[in-house]
C-alpha cells in the first residue's frame, strides 16, 4: 500500500473520529443558544465555535472526497 492510500484512510477516519466526538457538546451549545436567544438578560453565548465546526467539516469532507477520487486515480 502507498503513503496516499493510508494518508487517505487515516485523514478520513480520524476526522471522522474527531467530528463524532464534537457533536454532542456542539448540539448542546447551539440548544444554549437558541435558549439564551430568548431571554435577553441572560449572558450571551459565543456561535463562533459552532460555525468553525460546521466549516472544519465542511472541509474534511471536501478533502476526503479528492483523496478518494485521486487514490482511485492513481490506482486504476
């Protein structure tokens, strides 16, 4: 097996691993904010983090489909 190939299944089963791991505190914080958006006195909750998430995997899948589509390039 070549370096692209286990560059590929790693990267896609690590970010995978990372993003299942985030998504409960990140289900939690966007209740919080949906919460906190109807009560004004209350402390304002940061969605920053939330939208990164959203973006980071956005990307991972983005390039988890061109190392697919390059490993089935390479090898066919």
């Amino acid at each position: 097996m070549d370096l692209l190939l286990w560059l590929t299944v790693g990267f896609i089963i690590i970010g995978f691993f990372v993003l299942v791991s985030m998504k409960k505190s990140m289900e939690r914080r966007v209740t919080l904010i949906i919460v906190n958006e109807k009560n004004i006195e209350s402390e304002q909750v940061s969605n920053k983090p939330v939208i990164w998430w959203i973006t980071g995997a956005t990307v991972w899948g983005i390039v988890s489909m061109f190392l697919i589509v390059r490993s089935f390039s390479v090898y066919m």
